[in-house]
C-alpha cells in the first residue's frame, strides 16, 4: 500500500469522526479535527496486515509494532511520539485521556505486558513488541469489566476524565494485591506474605491517580467491590 | 519536545560507543525524569539510545550481598525477597516515592540519576538557574525555597536531591558498577555525588560515555533494623521534605547502639550521610536526650534560606524519630 493511500484511508476515518462530532457542535470546527491539525511530526497509520514501510516515511522516523488490545498496529512514528500520542493521535484510541502530560495525575495509565505505566512518559518507539492495553481493551464487547462496572455501581466518578486512568490503574492494583507485591503502608515487609487489604492500602495503591472531582470514596468502594468479587 | 533521533542499543559496549561520541546523545531506560524534563526543555538531547533491551535486569545475591541490575524496576527492587528480607529499608524507600505506575517504569540505574525538582531548575522561562545554565545565578536563594537544601548547599546552588531509594542506598553503604569507554569500576555512593560547590552542574562523579550497570549492597547482617521515615506535604505521591533511612546494630539485651547507619533525603544536593549523628550514637543506649543530641550535632552546620528555615528542626526531629522506631524494633 502507498503512503498516500494509507493517509487517504487515515482522512476518510477522520472525516467520518468529524461528522459524527459535527452533529453535536456549533463552531464549525471540530475539536478532534482541530487538535490533529495541532500535532507535529505527520503520522502514517498502516493497516497491520501485510504491512510495509512506505516508500516516503519521513527523515528518522521509525517503524514500531506493538499490539493494543489484542490487535497488532504496525506504525510509522516520530521518535517524539509518547505511548500516549501514539495511542490517541495515531490509533484515534482516545479513551486514554492526556491530563498533565507530566506523570503527576495519573490520567494517562495504561497497562504494558500486564503492568500498569503512565503512557505520557514513555516512547512508544520503547514499546515495539510490547502487549499494551488500554480502557478499550478491558470490557467484552457489551459487557463491562467488572471494575468498570463497578465504578458506575458505586460512583467513583463524577467528570469521568479520570475515570479510564483510575479504572486501568484499579485493574492492575488488584493484580499486583494478589501477587503479595508491598506497597508503603504494608506493615513489617520482610515477612512475605499476601497483602491484607484495607483502605489505607487502596488508597495509598491508588495515589498516583487524582481525581479532582474528589470521587475517591467511590472508587475505594468499587475497588472493595471487584476485590470481594461483588461487582455490583 | 524537540526533534531527536532514537536508535537501540544491542549491547553494553555498543551503548557506550553511541553516548561517548556525541556530547548531545544520551541513555534512556524508564525515562520517566528525562522525557519529562524533555518536555519542560531543561534536556535537549539531539538523540537517545535506549537501553532497555540491555541484560541487565537481573537482582541476584552477590558476595554476601546483593546485585540489583541498573534496569531493573524499581517496583522488582522493592518486591524483591531478598530485599525485603535482608534490606527491608531498601523496599521501604523505593515504595515511598513517585506512584505504582510511575515505580513500574522507572529504573535503578536512572533513580540515581533523578534530577532536582527544584521550581527554578524544572522551568526554564526563569533565566537564573546555575544547574540548567552555568553562571546564570541561582534564582531560588532569594525566592520561593521551601524544598530546598539546608546542608552542604552553596552560594550557586541550593537544590535537593529528590530520590528516596538513594537515601536507603546511602545508609546501606552501595556501591555503583559502572561501564565506560576506559572501561568498568566501581565507585563507592558517597564518591557517586558531588556537592554542588561552583559547579552545581555536575552532580554526580560519572565521566561521559558511562553507564550504570549494576548496583551492589554489601552483606549487613543487622539489615532487618532498619527503618524509613518520610515526612512530605502530602501523605502519598510527594517528594520528601526530609527523610531519614535508619540501620542500627545493636547489642542484644543491654540495648546499647554498636553501630548506626543514618542518611538524611530531602535536605542537600545529594543523600546526606549522618556521619556525625552516627558517630555520636555509636556505644550508646537509645534515649531520648542522646538521640536528641546526636540529631543537633549533625544539623549545627545547617542554614536555612527563609523558606526552609523550618526543614532545620523538622530533620532534628526526623532523625530522633525514625531512630527511636528502629531502635524499638523487634527482630523477630
């Protein structure tokens, strides 16, 4: 496939996201059409099967493969590129959210081979290969995970600009508790032991996700909740 | 972020290579402190080799003591068994600082390399920051410089080191592996770090082109006393005001302090080792008017600059606290 196919294909994708957004703005610009004009360094999106390099990939750009949800993307990227770009601007997966693009809220959190980062402060040129999955990736089909479930169940949102980040983040916490691996507030950590979980834990487990709708009761409930395997 | 090129390493000798040829080509491991600082436009690299792939992940029982690879995660350093078993103080470290995400990504070899939070240094539309820009002045003496250091500081520099893992490493007395282009040595971690002296930016004794390979802590056999205090503005997700890593051998039932191992976070331009607090303790019992004392001995050389004024009494404090805690401890 030719570069300019691939872009043609990437414009035709916009244009049908734009005329979803246009039904529900008036300004005439559509904001995601607006912020892709904004973002430097031109991205090809090829389709991963049968993929190659195109012939006119810009000077030092490089090729990444890494599969998001199970769905293997093979990538020509800007070496700028951050996990999380790479994932909104390029994938057009937006439900990872940029909050501070600076690793300090959390908003970012995604999980790389079953590990929870924040996407804004890695390259995804770092990721080749890698198993990433993202809010997109945790429900089946209509049905929700549980941790999502969850979270509506017991209100741990209220914006919900945080909520994909916390959910990711909640996942993997609830890995890593059973797993026995210590957090600070764990009491005497030579004893090597399954982790005994309270709300000191979560919340201190939790810490690196803000929420500044202050929705934290809610989501160490929904936590509480998929931990004691009621989702609901 | 301005444009760089990324290329990654195959081998140890091969990332060397890359990084000693150009002044302007750095290492990338977790990348959590140099993407960022990237972003503010403190760190202009024109290009980046990543390290990531290299073997050297492996924590491994070494000479009595322990061998932690520079990539390893932190998060694999703190849940390590034998870390938690042997330095429990180590664990306790790693896991009070940054977030769970942010601990998953970062690496050993690149926490020793943190660079300050200092407001001045991080944001480059202040002009006056010696570390960022050689002879430019430091902004932060006559400003907002609540977090800033109150030992071995200078008139070009009083930034902090913010790391809480090298304050344990400090107290346990680590030894840094690294590999060059003259080839590998090992550098004791009071050697690792400078003082920011006149010329705040250097900060650690690394020679360009060399990389952090590995991390060694010698065998400690009282390791189990020990103890990390953090005293922040937040109770989690913060960098310290003052911390204090504690390791004391003590006799058994007399209660009398043989040795103790103390370093000090948040407070100077490196982990500050409490040698004076140390010597003052040594063959004596754990109370309170002697903790007190020793805490004063280490802090008289200390000099506030109006903000931190009160991080004087705050580590005084921090030091009786966290060695009474250790001091209190069972060894079971």
């Amino acid at each position: 496939m030719s570069s300019d196919a691939a872009t043609d294909s990437r414009a035709k994708a916009d244009m049908k996201e734009n005329e979803l957004e246009q039904a529900h703005q008036s300004s005439g610009v559509s904001r995601r059409a607006f912020a892709g004009s904004a973002i430097p360094g031109a991205v090809t999106v090829l389709p991963s099967e049968g993929a190659q390099a195109p012939a006119t990939a810009p000077p030092g750009s490089l090729e990444c493969s890494l599969t998001v949800n199970g769905q293997e993307h093979k990538i020509q990227i800007d070496p700028r590129t951050t996990l999380l770009d790479l994932l909104r601007e390029n994938l057009h997966m937006t439900g990872t959210k940029k909050g501070c693009d600076h690793g300090q809220c959390g908003a970012c959190t995604v999980l790389v081979n079953g590990r929870r980062i924040n996407s804004c402060l890695t390259l995804a040129a770092m990721h080749d290969g890698d198993q990433v999955t993202t809010i997109e990736g945790l429900a089946k089909g209509a049905d929700l995970h549980p941790m999502q479930a969850a979270f509506i169940e017991h209100d741990g949102l209220q914006c919900g600009y945080c909520t994909p980040g916390q959910i990711c983040s909640a996942v993997a916490l609830l890995d890593e508790v059973k797993s026995g691996a210590p957090s600070f507030v764990t009491s005497n950590l030579s004893v090597i032991k399954e982790v005994n979980l309270t709300d000191e834990e979560i919340k201190e487990r939790m810490s690196g996700n803000i929420c500044r709708c202050g929705a934290y009761a809610g989501i160490v409930a929904a936590v509480w909740a998929v931990y004691a395997g009621k989702t609901a | 972020m301005r444009p760089f090129t990324y290329t990654r390493a195959a081998s140890i000798d091969d990332a060397v290579k890359a990084v000693s040829a150009n002044s302007g080509t750095r290492f990338v491991g977790g990348g959590t402190n140099l993407l960022d600082l990237m972003k503010m436009g403190v760190e202009r690299p024109a290009h980046l080799v990543d390290i990531n792939r290299l073997p050297l992940t492996e924590i491994i029982e070494h000479q009595g003591g322990i061998r932690m690879g520079a990539l390893a995660r932190n998060t694999d350093a703190a849940n390590h068994q034998l870390i938690r078993t042997r330095y429990p103080v180590l664990s306790q470290a790693i896991l009070a600082g940054a977030s769970q995400q942010l601990r998953n990504m970062a690496t050993m070899g690149g926490n020793l390399l943190q660079r300050t939070r200092c407001y001045y240094f991080y944001d480059p539309s202040y002009e006056e920051c010696n570390k960022r820009t050689p002879g430019s002045g430091c902004a932060a003496i006559k400003g907002v410089n609540r977090i800033h250091a109150i030992l071995g500081a200078s008139q070009t520099c009083i930034a902090t080191h913010p790391s809480d893992m090298c304050v344990a490493l400090t107290a346990l007395d680590a030894r840094i592996q690294v590999t060059g282009p003259k080839g590998s040595r090992t550098i004791p971690i009071p050697e690792f770090y400078r003082l920011p002296g006149d010329t705040p930016q250097h900060e650690t004794n690394l020679q360009p082109g060399e990389l952090i390979t590995a991390i060694d802590v010698p065998p400690l056999a009282y390791g189990k006393r020990s103890f990390y205090l953090k005293i922040r503005d937040r109770q989690s997700y913060a960098f310290a005001l003052v911390s204090v890593a504690v390791v004391l051998d003590m006799e058994e039932g007399g209660g009398t302090i043989r040795r103790a191992h103390i370093a000090l976070g948040g407070v100077a331009h490196k982990p500050w080792r409490a040698e004076k607090a140390e010597q003052f303790l040594a063959g004596k019992k754990p109370e309170a008017n002697v903790m007190r004392a020793a805490a004063e001995a280490e802090l008289k050389e200390a000099k506030g600059y109006g903000g931190n004024d009160f991080k004087i009494e705050l580590a005084r404090r921090s030091i009786v606290r966290a060695v009474g805690t250790a001091a209190a401890m069972s060894q079971a």
